[in-house]
C-alpha cells in the first residue's frame, strides 16, 4: 500500500475501497522513509553513515511540507526568513510524527516490561 500522503481513498457503489495513487504526492513518501532513515542513524548510540538527505534537501522537503499546509514556496519560504538552524529538526521531526513515533516506543516498551516478552506487530 502507499503512503498516506501519496493516495487518495475512493469509496465504490458497492461499498468496496479503492486507492488511487496521487502522483503529485509519490516522491514524498520516498523522502519521508529517507528522513525516517537519518533520524534513526542520528539518534543511536554510533552513528553508522552520512544522511540521506542533506541539509539543502532537508530544506526542500521542509519547503515542499509547508505548501502543503500554508501555499508557500522557497521564496516565501526565504523571504519571510521561516527555517532556521533550530526550526529545521523540528520541522522534520513533525513530517515523521516523532511524538507519536516516541510515545508508541514507550508503550510498546513499558508494556514489554510487564509481559516479561517482546511485544510483536501480530499481537503476540
């Protein structure tokens, strides 16, 4: 299935789903799984490789987000001076959901304490 981002939800006569890719949205997801990718390698203990995307990518994509959202380009983006050193992890952060990633982790962790087990995607 594609990302949320990238496809659209067609509901049928028959009451039957049908997703239907948005080719203006397709090469997001792909960036996002980039971005998903760094942030995993920037945050463990050693850091094993060079980011995926760099820090002018990084802006583009964090450009590319915005409009989504606000109707914005890079010049605007520019002008009104949006991204700074310090507002770009954050930006990133919030394309990934790293609050909701960082809260399942702590549930999936607190709730491996108390099973004695690893909890598994198949509910086991």
């Amino acid at each position: 299935m594609a990302d949320a981002h990238s496809s659209s939800l067609i509901l049928g006569k028959n009451g039957e789903v049908f997703i239907e890719e948005l080719p203006q949205y397709a090469g997001f997801g792909a960036k996002a799984e980039k971005l998903w990718a760094d942030f995993l390698n920037e945050n463990s203990e050693k850091k094993k490789e060079e980011p995926e995307l760099s820090v002018p990518e990084r802006m583009a994509f964090a450009i590319e987000a915005l409009a989504w959202n606000y109707h914005i380009g890079t010049e605007e983006v520019n002008l009104l001076k949006l991204i700074t050193t310090q507002n770009l992890s954050e930006i990133m952060a919030a394309i990934i959901d790293v609050p909701t990633l960082v809260k399942v982790a702590k549930e999936r962790m607190e709730a491996e304490k108390k099973n004695k087990g690893p909890v598994t995607t198949d509910g086991g």
